[in-house]
C-alpha cells in the first residue's frame, strides 16, 4: 500500500488489550489515520492512542479498524469517542474536535434541574455574542487563506488590534456575572454548573490552543509543561484569529500571571542566593529544579552569566521529552550568553522520587532546590512525603522554594470553569502545616503581586544552629 505522505509523520503510542505500542501516525484523511508497527501484527482492540504533536500528547481515545491492509505492519484506524479533525492536527498541529457544540441539544429535566434561569439566560447572551465574533472573524479568514503568509499573519494582527478591546469587555463582564454566580453556591452545586457551562461553550473553548490543552491533555500528575509554556510566552497562539483572541485572553487572566510573577520571584531569589555565595567556596553550587516543565525562567536568568560560573543544575521531570527539551532551551541561551553552566537531567515522576532509592549521585546534596507547582497536584500526604525528601537533598543552610495556589478567593472559579482545572489550592495555615515535620528549618511565607499564589522558602539550618 501506498502510505500518504502530505504531511510528516507523528510518534504516537497505541495501547491495546494486551499490550502498549510505539507507533508512527501517518494522515490517511480528515477522520482517519495509518499506525504504523516495527513487526506485523493481527488486527487488535485498540483502547487508547496518544499522538505527540508540537511538544505535548494528545489523547486521541479509543479507535476502531476500518480494515486489514495488505502490509501486515500497518493498521488502518478511526477514533470512535471524540472526533478529531486529523488534518489540522498533521498540517497544523492545532487540536480541533468537531461534533462536540451541544448547545442546541435538549436537556434532560436532571440536567436543568437547578440551574437559575437567569444563569442560563447569561450564559446564552454570552454564547450568541462569542459565536457572532468566531463566524465574523472566520469568514475573514477564509478570504485570506490563499495570500501569503506575511499577508495573512498582517490581516490577523490588524483584526486582533481592532478585536480585543471589545472581546475582552464581553468576557470580563461574563467572568463577573460568573462570581457573582457562583459565590455562594456549594462544591456539588459549583460542579454542576461548570458542566452545565462547559457543555454549552465546549466548540468555543477548544478553539484556544491553551483552553484545548486543559481539556483534552493527556492526565498526569504533575503540571503539564506545555500548558507552562503558554503561560509563560503570554502571547497569541493558535491558526485562527478567533482562537488567537481567546488564547490571549485565557493566558493574561490573573491566574495564569500569578504563576508568571511566582516564577520571576523564585528566579530572582535564586539570583540573589548565586550572588551572595561564598566567593571562596570549594566546589560548585547545586540547583535541582523539581518537575521543571520547560524551564523558561532559566532563558531570562541567564542574562547576567557570569552569576553562573560553577554552578550545576539539575533538572527533574518525569517526561524525557520535556527534560530533553528543556536542557536544550537551557543551552541554546547559556551559549549565546556566554554562561558557564552545566545541566544534568534526572527522569523521575512524584512517586518515582519517593521509592527510588538513590535519585542523585550517592551523598550529593543541592544547595538551592525550588519547585513551581508541584504541590497544586500533590495530595497532602503525597506533597508531605515529597517535602521531606527534597528537604533531605538539602545540604546545611540550603534552601528550598515551594510554591502554591492559594484557596483564598475567587479567581481559582475561572480555572474551574473555563479550564475545568481543580487543583490542590491551600490555605497559607495548610501550606504551611506541610512542612510542620521539619522542625530544624527555617520558613518564611510571602504572596505574588496578585496574592494567588503562595511562595514558601524553607532554609536549612546549619550543623551548628541545631540543638
């Protein structure tokens, strides 16, 4: 058989009854697509397939077999549960799932069941609105779609220059009304009316590339690092003018800039530390940067290089992808700078940390070891054991930098609603009750610019200090 060869490839991993696969994707057509196997194989039940798709996986779900193909290594398949256009994810790596607008279906009496009519009269005047900018703003598009490049991206700036004041006025008083909403209603109430509100937003939601990443992510246990990036580049991203202006939006929220002001503040904290250090000191400093994500803060540090000299930093992850990719953004700038840097990568998920039983070199310790969001997807008692692991990689007046969001507010409604995202947010006197066992530490509490998020820095004390 003749294999399409329209658009590269995509790495993927096919989970069947028995066993889980590595395969190449190739585009079959807009529902449908070829995994390819290194050996032949029968026809199988295909639960799951994942596809890597510009640095992050997508779960395209379980798929059916439309047929046997004459070469024994390739199966011909279709998603079944959530339809993806296939073509925009080969050609554009844009993740678009169709048939999901349930907004026109009809309700069973359960479902309405104790929504306030008015909420429903909100949401439906704020659906008409954002469904007449998406058809207005897509219409554009089509008209551009054979100029070329430079052309288009010019018209889309343009719209978006013309566009996002008025946008941004519509969601902004929606997010209001949404509090408003929301404030005094119970967790079983505030879930049903995110359902509620997510079923009839859903074809809209997925057109930001942020919102989509939230939503159809494959789980894992720590921040996913693509989901960081976003946040951190702050910038508008996805093919569509529409999904430009909602990416933007999504991304400059309150939320998501605390955890760009968190990450700036733990960066300048560490600058500090590298600047105070020892200037006679034997030996290198040592930083461990806990599920790193993408470690764009280092890109910005790095600008003052010569804090940097003999200084080891390690990276941890429990995706070698991101580890991979994260070192080698890390040093692309360090070279560029002149910064002398080195950087190791250590493989290693939250539960991986605590049974492994030698992480690091044997004896090695970290003079500054920080993490940024660790804890909003760690349980208490997960987040204790994890603490008091890196407290133990801590060397004598070492310190380590946590952060946390906090469950003081409303903005966290937002990233219930809109991004359908339910972290471990905390209290400062929960926060602050995780590291409670280590009784010879130090600890100091303080919040962002935008107080949602908590930055706790826990310094260890030194072999003489201790009682």
């Amino acid at each position: 058989m003749t294999l399409p060869r329209e658009y590269p490839p995509l790495m993927g991993w096919l989970t069947t009854d028995l066993a889980s696969h590595e395969v190449q994707l190739r585009y079959a057509s807009k529902f449908s697509l070829w995994a390819v196997f290194e050996e032949p194989v029968s026809a199988v039940n295909v639960r799951n397939l994942d596809v890597r798709v510009a640095g992050r996986v997508v779960c395209l779900g379980p798929c059916r077999t439309l047929s046997d193909e004459d070469d024994e290594r390739v199966l011909w398949l279709t998603p079944t549960q959530v339809v993806h256009d296939l073509e925009l994810l080969f050609s554009k790596a844009e993740v678009h799932v169709l048939g999901m607008d349930l907004s026109s279906l009809p309700l069973s009496d359960d479902y309405r069941e104790g929504i306030d009519p008015s909420f429903r009269s909100s949401l439906s005047d704020l659906t008409y609105e954002l469904n007449g900018y998406m058809a207005h703003l897509d219409e554009l598009d089509e008209q551009c779609r054979d100029e070329l490049p430079v052309v288009r991206s010019s018209v889309q700036a343009s719209l978006i220059d013309r566009t996002t004041l008025g946008f941004n006025r519509s969601l902004d008083a929606w997010n209001a009304e949404l509090v408003r909403f929301t404030k005094s209603l119970s967790l079983v109430e505030r879930e049903h009316y995110g359902f509620y509100f997510r079923r009839q937003v859903w074809s809209i939601l997925v057109r930001a590339p942020f919102l989509a990443q939230t939503h159809l992510q494959t789980p894992t246990d720590w921040a996913d690092p693509e989901t960081q990036r976003m946040i951190q580049l702050n910038d508008h991203e996805g093919s569509s003018t529409f999904g430009k202006l909602l990416h933007k939006y999504a991304v400059g929220q309150a939320p998501s800039q605390a955890v760009r002001n968190a990450q700036q503040e733990c960066s300048q904290m560490l600058v500090r530390r590298l600047q105070q250090r020892d200037a006679a000191q034997d030996g290198r400093f040592k930083v461990l940067s806990v599920a790193c994500g993408p470690a764009l803060e280092w890109v910005e540090a790095l600008k003052t290089p010569e804090v940097y000299e003999n200084v080891i930093l390690s990276l941890l992850d429990q995706n070698p992808d991101v580890l991979a990719d994260a070192a080698r953004r890390i040093n692309e700038a360090k070279q560029a700078l002149g910064a002398n840097l080195a950087v190791q990568c250590i493989e290693a998920s939250g539960r991986s940390m605590l049974e492994a039983p030698v992480l690091v070199e044997p004896g090695q310790q970290f003079d500054f070891i920080y993490s940024l969001g660790l804890l909003d997807y760690l349980s208490d008692t997960m987040a204790r054991s994890v603490i008091l692991k890196l407290y133990e990689l801590l060397t004598p007046q070492g310190e380590l930098v946590l952060v946390n969001v906090t469950s003081d507010g409303s903005t966290g409604l937002l990233e219930e609603y809109w991004k359908d995202l339910k972290p471990y947010s905390r209290s400062e006197t929960e926060f602050l009750a995780l590291v409670s066992p280590l009784t010879d530490a130090d600890t100091a509490l303080h919040y962002d610019a935008t107080k949602l998020e908590m930055l706790l820095r826990v310094s260890k004390k030194a072999l003489a200090e201790k009682t």
